[in-house]
C-alpha cells in the first residue's frame, strides 16, 4: 500500500515552524499543503497571537477557536516549547536536528 503523504511533493520534508504574524504561518501553511511535515512550536501560556484574533467560532474566543489561526496552521502539527529552559533548548536541539527547514521570522 502506497502513503499519500510520501507521494506529495513535500512528502519527505520535515519543517519547524517558529513564525509569527501571518506571512509566517501562511508560508509553512503552504509546505504543509504540499506534504511537508510542519511542526508549529509555540511558547507556552498565550501561544501565537493568533489564537486571540478573531473570528471565533460561535462568537466565542478561546485558543482553539479563532479562525484565523485555524486557517494559518491547518495540516501543522503543534507543540509548546518554553526555550528560555536549558532543558527545553535540548528538546529543540533535537527537533532541529531531525529537520530539514526551519522558518522564523524574528525581528532583528
């Protein structure tokens, strides 16, 4: 049997997605839509603003529940990551490691 995923164009790609704002997101969205493997890392608490940006489903906001962030992340995966932690700046060494792209957008 024959993984979809592997057939897509981006199907052996394995991207980390820092980005902030939403040319970021939107441009990891498109990887993801081409097959790649998009891992969203966000701090934890608030997470990407995103989440706080309406429209909400139902009028209602809530992290899971704006649809612009829906939009910018769908076919991501998503974890938090608090990087100020030695202990978590070695989980992202190994994220990274394992990667083939990784997309930030951090101001200088």
């Amino acid at each position: 049997m024959v993984d979809n995923v592997s057939q897509q164009a981006l199907g052996s790609v394995k991207v980390l997605d820092l980005t902030q704002g939403i040319s970021g997101p939107y441009s990891t969205r498109i990887l993801a839509g081409f097959g790649a493997e998009v891992i969203k890392i966000e701090k934890p608490g608030d997470g990407h603003p995103a989440r706080r940006t309406g429209p909400f489903l139902g009028d209602e906001p809530g992290p899971e529940r704006s649809g612009l962030f829906l939009y910018l992340n769908s076919n991501k995966k998503g974890i938090t990551l608090n990087l100020r932690s030695s202990a978590r700046v070695r989980i992202f060494k190994d994220l990274v490691s394992d990667a083939n792209v990784v997309v930030e957008n951090f101001s200088c």
